[in-house]
C-alpha cells in the first residue's frame, strides 16, 4: 500500500523528452541519433513515468503490450501494432503501461519534419491539429512494409558509418517513411480534403497552426498572432472558422487551456509560478479565466485532480489495462 507522500512522488513523475533527454536517459536504447533525429529502439522502464512534455515531433510504434493516457484532454490507447503520431509541445498525462509494454519510436525536430515532408506538410497539420487523428492501425500490409524498412535502416546504421554520406543515407531513409506514413494519414482525412490545397487562406491557416503550437506562451491575443503572420486579426478568424470551424480565438484558448490542465496537474509550480509562465498579467486575472473555463478556481482544480488520482491509485494497476 502507499502511502499519501509516495502516490504524490509518484503523480509528479515527468518525463521531458527531448534530445538531450533521449540522449542522457541509460534506460533508452538509442538506435540512430543527430542533431535533427533520435530513434529509440526500445524503452525498458517507461513505466515509471506518469507524464511526459513531448517537445519532439514524434512517431511511436508499439511492439508489445499496450499503453493509454490523457492527450488533448481525451484519452487515447495504443497496442501492439498501432502507431502514434503526436506533434510537438504535446503534453501526456495519467499514463499507464501493461508490464510487457515496449516500442520503436522516432522523434524529429520541427526544422527536419518540414525538409523532409515540405508542401505536404499541410497534411501533417490537417492530420494533427484538425482532426486530431493521432492513432493508426497497421494493416498486414504496412507491417510488412515497416518491417523490411526498418531492417534496411538498421543495417544502413550498422554499416554505414564509413560512408561520408551517411548522414544523408540515413535521412533519405527516414524521409521516405515519413512520406509513406503521410500518405497512410492522409487516407484517413475527409473525402473533401486535397493535399494541393495552397490557396493563400489555406497557407495562412496552416503557419497559424505552426505558430500556436511551436509557441511556449499561448497565451496572445488574436492580435499579437495575426501581427506575426503580416495579415489582420479578422482575417485570421475569417480563415480559421472556414478551414476548421473554429475562431482563432477559439483555437487559441483551447491550447491554453491545455497547458493550464498540464501545470496544475502535473507539476508543483505555485499558481503564481503557473500564471507568470503562462504570461498572464495577474493571478486574480488567472484564477477568474481557469474558473470561467474549467469551473473552479486554480487550486480547486488541482486539489479535486489529486483526490481523483489518489483514489483511483488504490484501484488501478498496470495488468488491468
């Protein structure tokens, strides 16, 4: 049994991943890694975290067991032979792995995620920032696929290191995966939606998505975003509810509301701390914006979360997944 102090030790459990914390972590085993790219062959003791700040863009296949939490405020499961697609500065939650869980995963900087996919990277954002489908089942044909990919990339890795192309060998590789894989999404959008779509509207909604979700601040006005992209605040909204059915507005107080969700749930931070990081000008102002969207005051919010935790702790286990 736990007591109260280890299951909050336990709730605060983070995991930033990033580059370097790929790169520093022992029980990561890293396959390929550069300034732009890691790939992970296996992870042995994921189970340990709780929450994870995925600062990458990344693609993860699992190769056993199964793994669920929160993304987006909704819960998303993955199994064996499924693959997430999550864009950067995600925040997952409440994760809970079964004990034979493991993965193959590679994660991308947004500078080599644009090289590699370029005007299709409309469909990335479609994909991820839409319609949010952010799990996809491979069918026999796609293992088989994945699988002789994968050994041609192990054995480029293996033997390539010589080549003074090898750089270049490998990202060629990994490109022509993340295309394939993007095509595969692409399948899955709406019968009405064209990967050559590059009216102007369309190209100033795709870079307000980019924007909102590269930003560590959210918190902006409508303003403040459509001065970065040199066109007027209405036309931005304007845009944005005709691809999406969303205002800006309605856009960017979703993210917020997000990272609110994320620093007081999982993070230790006074709401102070949370309001001068989120770039709100005051924590009256702070606590009145949480309590008109969430309904409760920030240390409400967060108290009724860790109630909910510890209670369900004393229930849940990992083979109960």
């Amino acid at each position: 049994m736990f007591t109260f102090a280890t299951k909050i030790v336990q709730m605060r459990q983070q995991e930033d991943i990033t580059l370097q914390s790929l790169a520093e972590n022992e029980d990561i085993q890293i396959g390929y890694s550069d300034g732009d790219i890691v790939i992970v062959d296996s992870i042995q003791k994921f189970a340990e975290v709780k929450s994870a700040h995925v600062a990458m863009n990344s693609v993860v296949i699992c190769t056993r067991g199964k793994v669920q939490g929160q993304m987006y405020g909704q819960q998303i499961e993955l199994h064996q032979n499924q693959v997430a697609v999550i864009p950067q500065n995600v925040m997952i939650t409440d994760v809970m792995v079964s004990p034979d869980f493991d993965l193959k995963a590679m994660f991308l900087t947004n500078a080599i995620l644009y090289d590699f996919l370029r005007e299709k990277i409309n469909v990335w954002n479609e994909v991820m920032y839409v319609h949010r489908l952010n799990v996809v089942t491979m069918k026999d044909g796609d293992l088989t696929f994945y699988t002789h990919f994968y050994d041609m990339l192990r054995m480029a890795v293996a033997k390539g290191r010589a080549n003074p192309f090898y750089t270049e060998v490998v990202q060629s590789l990994l490109r022509a995966a993340i295309l394939a894989l993007c095509g595969s999404m692409q399948q899955r959008l709406p019968v009405d939606f064209h990967s050559a779509d590059t009216d102007v509207a369309t190209g100033h909604f795709q870079r307000f998505l980019n924007l909102l979700h590269a930003s560590t601040v959210k918190y902006r006005t409508v303003e403040a975003y459509a001065g970065e992209l040199c066109i007027s605040p209405k036309y931005l909204s304007a845009i944005c509810k005709k691809k999406s059915g969303k205002t800006a507005n309605e856009w960017i107080r979703e993210h917020v509301l997000e990272d609110i969700r994320y620093y007081l749930k999982q993070t230790d931070l006074s709401i102070k701390q949370i309001c001068d990081r989120l770039n709100f000008s005051n924590a009256s102002f702070f606590g009145k914006y949480v309590r008109d969207h969430l309904g409760l005051t920030p240390n409400e919010y967060r108290k009724k979360f860790r109630q909910q935790y510890l209670s369900a702790s004393d229930t849940a286990s990992p083979d109960n997944l």
